[in-house]
C-alpha cells in the first residue's frame, strides 16, 4: 500500500502543474488581447489627460485673463491647446470640463481607429479667440480641430460668456430676458442673413436654414458679443470645415436686449481698419487696429502705377485643408506670398511646410504657440523665437527670412532676442474675425496701395474661398504678387 502510494503522487504533481501552466498562459493571452484593443502605453481615453506635455501660463491682453498653452511631449498622440484662465473657480471648472471631454473623445476614436490601421497620423488643436462687448463681458470661442488617418477631419465650434466683474456666465436667454418675441425677431435677422447672398459661409440648403434658424433656444447656444455684432455660430454639420457664422450689428439687435447689454449706437459711419500708425508701429496688441482716417483717403486717391506691388501674407499655419487651397490659388496667378508659421503646426504638419517651401514661397517665423511676447520672460521669447526657426529649417531646409511678432506686438526685449527684420503690415483684412469671402476683398479694396503688405490667416476656410477675388481684383488694377523681402528691398 506504500508503495503504491508513492507511485500516484508524481502523477498528482504532473496534473498540477499542467493545470498551473495552462491558466498562466490563459491569463496571458486574454491580457493580450485586452492590451491589443488599446493604445499602446495608453490604453485608457483619460489617461489622455496624463499624457507627458509642457504647460505654459501667460498674460493676455484682455484684463484678468491669461493664457494656458499646452502642447503634448508625445509624438504619437500629438496635440495644442490653449485656453483661457480667469479669476473665477467655475467658469475655470466649466472650460476644463469642455477641453477634458475633447481629448477624452478624440482619444477614444484614436483607439477605436488603431484596430484597423497600424500607421496613421492623429492631431488634435484647440484654439480659442476672445472678444469684448461694451460692457466687458468676455466671450470665448473655441474651435477644435481633430484629424485621425484617412478620416475626414472634424471641426468643433464652441462658446463661453464670462462678466469677469462678478463672474457670471449668462446665456442668450438671458440676454434676450427670456422673450419669446424677441427670439422670434433674432430668428427672422438670422434666417434673412443665411438666405441672402452675403452669407458668409453658408452651406446649408434651404430647408436646413429653416430648420435652424427656428425661434427655438437650442438654436442660438453659440454666439459672441464683439465690439461691433452680436455674432452667432451654427455647428450643425461640424465635420464641415466651414461652419456659417451670421453677425448681426447692434443697431439691428440692440433694442432685443436687456439694458446692462444694450450699447451706446454711433451715428458716423463704420471707419475702414489698418493695422500701423504713422511710424509704421502696431497701434495695440491685436491683428485688428483702427485705421489711420488720413491715410485711407490717402490711399484711395492714389493714382494706379504700372509698376505697383504688392506682397501677401499668412499667418497661423500651416493648415493641411486651408494652406493646400491657398497654394492652389496662388499657383493659378504664378504668386509668391510669404508664409508666417507657428512653430507647433510646422511640427504637426510638416509635409504642408515643405510643400509651402517647394512652391516657391518665402518663410517666416510667427513663434512657437502665438503668445503676447511683449509680457513673456526673455527666456520664454527667446524660445518662441528660435524653436521656431530651427523647427522650419529642419523640415524644409531653408531659414525663415523675417519675423512677424503675435499681434503685432513687441518691444525692445523681443528685438533683441533675434536677429531676424521684424515684419508687419499696413492691411488687415480682418479674416480671423468676419469669416467672410465678400468681406476679405472690402477690406484689402479700400485699404490696398503700392508696396502694402496684407495680412490673412491660412487656417480660415473662408479666407481660401475669397482669396481667388481678392487676387483677380489686385491683378485688374495692376498689381504684381511679391515677397516682404522683395517689399523691403523696394522701398
């Protein structure tokens, strides 16, 4: 009986073991396939949010506003962001939430994308822009861009109120006090402006802009007080990459509001805008500046010379919708123009800077992430700077000839953290805040002359469909396209 005992423990222990190794290996293959589904060293959507980037906080020139900058150290899950930080907990809380939810979404999509696809490129950029009714009331616009491989890329346009006073974050219902008769008067302005012809933008068919310019306040969730329009979005479709956007001067809205936000109506008539005072400096720190009266007549009565020239200029970029256009256009009129690149969209999108580069184009240096350098650290300028340079000689081959400061904005410190001529402007077309084809040209019409310099922005859809008009005018009255190097040499 011994004995036989002795001869069935091995048997045992062999049964015991096998059985070990087969739930290891189990347990082993189920972790792969778990792992195999997910991004690599990322396979939660949140841990987008742990995601190893730089965060840089600036001021901004809008008061007890700054400026938060993130832009990811992860090459396979790229992405810029920048939005706004003020004085008060909630509204802080609320556009956190809003970026969160963005990259947790735009992550996800990644992963489910990854299943199917081993090499693709991925973005993800969140832009905001600030404007400031009379009262000081601050909206805020957000526009996200995602682009995963092959995909059709998918633009977001969102908005945030903040009376950074008290910090209350009003609605349009609010501001219309909850009247259904003053709802219904926005809802016909709304829908007389999208049917007529001088939408801007408008890509919705008839039926659509019924559908949406109901008097229903679901429909007017997205809007912004400028210092000039009550101006609102619709982002129905927003895997389009023109979004209609209808501005309503005050003179035709004011008597809708309630009184904190009705504002003091002009009678003289609108002034035309140019972006320098006499000596040829920035007049403040932002792309848009009242015009010079005097200079304006100046300019519209002179006479048109054979030889006038005229040098075209973007900013922003490089953008692979709206840059890819703009190049198309300019191929079409044999143009060069000068293209002023941020640093971080050169680093995502290197192949549209040395397509930019390989057509013929001049290159110039707008910085790393488009900060207000005149209240940054010498450090912080010097690194917005000459990243940025490094970076589009590294991808294209070529050094950036001139440097186009944020705003226009600099001083001393800035000059002196770079060689390279400063290089602004005498013609703001105003793009990034009309989104307007009909506009684009008003602007570079009553404002062009010999030499000027114009300023447009290659990340604006509507600025690549009115840029065809804006050329063919210039053209017409006897212009030729020129660099800024080739505008400075001749002057």
């Amino acid at each position: 009986m011994r004995n036989n005992t002795k001869r069935k423990l091995p048997i045992f222990d062999i049964l015991l073991t096998s059985l070990t190794l087969i739930l290891i290996l189990a347990s082993a293959y189920l972790l792969y396939l778990y792992k195999s589904n997910s991004i690599a060293a990322h396979d939660d959507p949140d841990d987008l949010n742990a995601v190893s980037s730089t965060i840089d906080e600036a001021d901004s020139s809008f008061s007890g506003i700054k400026i938060i900058t993130e832009i990811s150290n992860d090459v396979k899950i790229p992405f810029a962001i920048q939005y706004p930080k003020s004085n008060h907990t909630a509204f802080n809380d609320k556009i956190k939430k809003h970026i969160k939810g963005i990259k947790h979404d735009h992550l996800t999509n990644v992963a489910t994308y990854k299943q199917k696809h081993k090499n693709f490129t991925n973005e993800l950029n969140i832009s905001f822009e600030t404007f400031e009714h009379p009262n000081g009331t601050y909206s805020f616009v957000f526009v996200s861009n995602k682009h995963i491989g092959d995909l059709q890329g998918e633009m977001e346009i969102h908005t945030f109120h903040l009376n950074n006073e008290n910090g209350d974050m009003l609605t349009l219902e609010n501001i219309l006090d909850y009247d259904l008769e003053n709802l219904q008067t926005l809802s016909t302005l709304t829908k007389k402006q999208l049917e007529s012809n001088d939408s801007s933008q408008n890509r919705f068919t008839k039926e659509e802009i019924k559908k949406y310019t109901e008097p229903l306040w679901e429909n007017y969730q997205h809007f912004a007080f400028t210092d000039e329009a009550l101006v609102l979005y619709f982002p129905h479709d927003q895997t389009d990459d023109n979004i209609p956007i209808v501005s309503l001067p005050y003179e035709d809205v004011n008597d809708l509001f309630i009184d904190s936000y009705q504002v003091q109506l002009k009678d003289d008539t609108d002034h035309e805008e140019s972006s320098t005072d006499s000596n040829g400096k920035q007049n403040d720190s932002s792309d848009s500046n009242q015009a010079d009266e005097t200079e304006v007549e100046e300019n519209t009565e002179q006479e048109i010379s054979s030889a006038k020239k005229v040098a075209l200029t973007f900013d922003d970029g490089p953008d692979p919708n709206v840059t890819t256009r703009v190049l198309q256009t300019l191929e079409k009129y044999d143009a060069k123009a000068t293209f002023f690149m941020l640093g971080s969209r050169v680093e995502y999108y290197p192949e549209i800077a040395k397509m930019v580069q390989e057509a013929g184009h001049e290159l110039g240096n707008h910085s790393w992430t488009h900060p207000d350098l005149t209240k940054a650290s010498s450090d912080k300028v010097h690194n917005e700077i000459h990243r940025t340079s490094q970076i589009i000689e590294d991808i294209t081959g070529e050094k950036p000839y001139s440097f186009r400061p944020p705003y226009g904005a600099f001083n001393d410190g800035v000059k002196q953290q770079t060689d390279l001529p400063i290089a602004l402007w005498d013609v703001d077309t105003l793009d990034w805040k009309h989104r307007s084809p009909q506009q684009l040209l008003s602007h570079v019409q009553n404002g062009v002359r010999d030499g000027s310099i114009i300023l447009m922005h290659d990340i604006h859809p509507a600025t690549a469909d009115g840029l065809d008009a804006v050329m063919a005018y210039l053209q017409e009255n006897g212009y030729t396209f020129v660099t800024v190097s080739e505008i400075e040499e001749s002057q």
